[in-house]
C-alpha cells in the first residue's frame, strides 16, 4: 500500500503572531519607560532590538509549510530555527531577571560567584582535591553559587553549578578516580561562562556595565564626572566658611562608603548560612571614612566577601556550639574604622571560637615551615593563614586570605592579624583583622 503524502501547506494560526508581537510591542514600551526613569535608556533600546529579533524569528517560524515532502536539509533548518527562537526567549527571560536586581546587587553576585569559581579553580589546579577538607570547601562553594542563582531564577548558572556540584559529590566518593580534575575543570568552565553570559546581556544588551551601575541604586544617584569636576572646582575658589564644609561635602561625591561595601558582602551571607544550618549572622558597621575611590573599593569589597564569608564558615560556630558555650544562637561580626596619621585602619571581628593556635602550627611544622622543635610566639603562628597551602587543614580559617592580602597590597593596602592575647597559649585564640588603609585610597580619582 502507497503511503499518501498530505500536499496542503502546513500552516499555523496567524493569531498566534499577531498575540505574541503585540505582547512584545507592550512589553518592549513597559521597560523602556521604567529604564528610562533609572537614566539607562540604552538597556530599553536593547531589549526592545531582542524582542525585535525574537518577533522576526517568530515570523520565519509561521511561515506556511512546503506542500511536498519536508527534505532532510529542510527539517535540519526547521530545528537551527526553533533552537534560535529558543535562545532569544531565554535570553528575554534572563533579561527580565535582570531587571529585577539593583546594578550594585546584581554586580555583587557575579562578584562573588566569580571569587568563588576562582578559589575552586586555583585548589583543584594545585591539585589539592583528593583532601577531605578542600572537597568540602569546593562543594560548599558551588552550592553557595547554585543557591544564589536559583534565588535570582539565572537558570543557566543555577544549572551549570548544579553539575559541578554533582562532579565534587563524585569525587568525594572517589577521589582519586582517572581524569578527575580534568572534568572538574571542564565543569567549572561552564559556570564561569554562564557568568560571562549573564555580564555580556546585563552590558551589552541592557547597557548597565562600567561605574555607572554602581550608581543606579537604592542607596545613592549616579553624577557625572564632568560635573563632580565642575562643583568641586566652584568650592576651591570660594572663599567663605560655607565654602569648607562644601568643599569636604563635595570632595566625598563619587566615593563609594565603608557601609555600602560591608553591606554588599553581607548580602551574600544567607546562601552559605542556610547551607551550614547557622543562622546568618548580624553584620555591625561603624564607619568613619570619607569611602574609597572606585579602583579601591572594588578590591575592598573583594576582601571583604571573602573575609565575612570566612568568618561566618569557619569562625562562628553552630548553634548547639554557642549555646554550650553560653553564647547567643545568632553570631556577630562588627567591621569599625579609625583615622590613623597616613590613612585609616578597618578591622574585622567576629565573636566565634578563634584561630585554631594548634592547628596552625601543627601544619607549619608539617609543610617545613617551622622546625619541628620552634617555639614561636603566637603572633608569628597567626600569620600563618596568610600563608596559601598551611590555613587549609587548619580549620580553614586562612582559606583565600593569601588572595586577599595579594588584592590589598596591589592597592597599597595592606592587612595582618592581631590577637587578643599575644602572649597566653590558648587552642583557640580571639582575634581582629586589621586592614590598613592609605589617605590616597579616600581621594577621588583623577
């Protein structure tokens, strides 16, 4: 029996068209006055020219069939088709998430996501994922990724972590398996590409990348160069008393303060607090610097999301921990600052158990570091986690912080450790850091 062959031409209801261009038509206008009002109207020329592509896509896929039999090329173009179509209203479902974030918020996440990415990449280069400790550090770190993109609804990082995390889960259960960091890094390439995806439509397509983002918030208003130049010109000239305390008010726009960057690290407190089962912990600020420019503060707040990061993981304990030791469920981490005679001093403290003392010098002795009969002073054992290679056994408490001194010091910063009691043996010792801040770092740029 011959097989009959349908010759009308397949065709799909031209309403479908029609519906969809007009809701992209009203969606398009939506954002474009809601962006305008934020000063970006370059994000709502971007989206309106992806809803465009989308909506030309969307013609090419309701053109009427062939009325003969569909070739093989033809049904290979029909699926290049779908798979653009696809990709278009991904892209517009990602821009609407977008939009959703503040540019400071959202510049925060790809922050820490890429410092996190980063820390895995570096400990599996050096080969240091058949420890027990690092593979809890790496899969605590993707899950820490993975949480925060699924709560921004970024569905292709939240999938990408997902599997990377199924890689560290596997190398737990072997790790020493063959070609093991090899898959490890393939999969930790693909959420970093996925991060570049999201930062390539939050610049490219919605226009909000460079300082201007940082500006676009909640907490402050964006002001050009040319006028920040221009008022500050106006004050140095004038002559009154009014003109001093205009000169100081001026001389601070364009300065991004301690608290906005303290805040912005401690917004990535929650993901990892409910992965430990810790409540996330009150973050207190007293800050008396003018800000930093916005080549400092970017380092600044690198530092400051590993170090709050660092505090709350491995420094506050668990809530059965501190109620038996008669402290409050919630841990506390209090940031302050000070005028010093060349610059300012931040320093970071946290109310858990301390600096594992015996832990760390265990390790050195280990790594031959020190001599298995040293008798260092404390403070020698402390600067310890700056060290990369001797904190990781030790508790963790150094875990990044040889990143973070390298991050200061290209700044002209610098930063140490300071114990309570310097001079009494203790398994635990308490402890600030101290980070060292040049004048330079609060004048703004040129």
């Amino acid at each position: 029996m011959s097989e009959s062959i349908d010759t009308q031409p397949l065709r799909k209801p031209i309403w479908i068209l029609g519906v969809t261009a007009l809701l992209g038509v009203l969606f398009a206008i939506y954002c474009g006055l809601a962006l305008a009002q934020a000063s970006a109207v370059s994000a709502g020329l971007g989206l309106a020219a992806a809803l465009i592509n989308l909506a030309l896509l969307g013609v090419l896929a309701t053109l009427p069939g062939r009325p003969q039999d569909r070739s093989a090329a033809a049904a290979e173009s029909d699926a290049t088709l779908a798979h653009a179509v696809a990709e278009q209203r991904e892209a517009l479902a990602t821009i609407a998430q977008i939009l959703k974030l503040p540019p400071g918020r959202f510049n925060d996440f790809i922050d820490q996501a890429r410092m996190l990415a980063a820390e895995n990449r570096d400990l599996i280069e050096a080969q240091q994922h058949g420890d027990a400790q690092v593979q809890a550090t790496l899969l605590r770190n993707m899950h820490a990724v993975h949480d925060q993109a699924r709560s921004h609804q970024f569905g292709r990082v939240t999938a990408a972590a997902f599997q990377a995390g199924q890689g560290y889960e596997r190398l737990a259960a072997a790790p020493r398996a063959e070609g093991a960091p090899a898959q490890l890094l393939t999969e930790l390439a693909a959420v970093e590409d996925a991060l570049a995806h999201l930062v390539g439509i939050n610049q490219e397509t919605l226009g909000r990348g460079g300082r201007a983002g940082e500006h676009f918030t909640p907490r402050g208003t964006f002001v050009p160069a040319e006028q920040l130049a221009e008022l500050r010109e106006l004050v140095t000239v004038s002559g009154s008393g009014l003109a001093a305390r205009l000169h100081d008010l001026v001389g601070g726009l364009g300065l991004i303060p301690l608290e906005r960057l303290v805040g912005g690290a401690a917004d990535a407190l929650p993901a990892p607090a409910r992965e430990l089962g810790k409540p996330i912990p009150q973050v207190r600020v007293q800050d008396v610097t003018p800000g930093f420019h916005s080549g400092f503060a970017d380092a600044l707040k690198r530092a400051l999301l590993q170090i709050l990061r660092n505090a709350l993981e491995h420094g506050i304990e668990t809530p059965e921990q501190r109620s038996a030791a008669g402290k409050r469920p919630q841990g506390v981490i209090e940031v302050s600052s000070q005028r010093v005679h060349d610059g300012y001093e931040i320093s970071i403290r946290d109310d858990g158990r301390g600096l594992p003392m015996h832990a760390l010098h265990r390790r050195a002795v280990e790594n031959g570091v020190l001599g298995p009969e040293a008798c260092s002073l404390a403070d020698e054992i402390a600067e310890r986690i700056f060290r990369p290679g001797i904190s990781t056994a030790a508790a963790d408490r150094g875990v990044g912080l040889d990143v973070v001194r390298t991050l200061l010091e290209e700044q002209g910063a610098s930063i140490l450790v300071l114990l309570d009691k310097p001079h009494v043996e203790q398994a635990f010792a308490p402890f600030r850091l101290m980070i060292r801040v040049p004048a330079a770092a609060c004048a703004p740029a040129a």
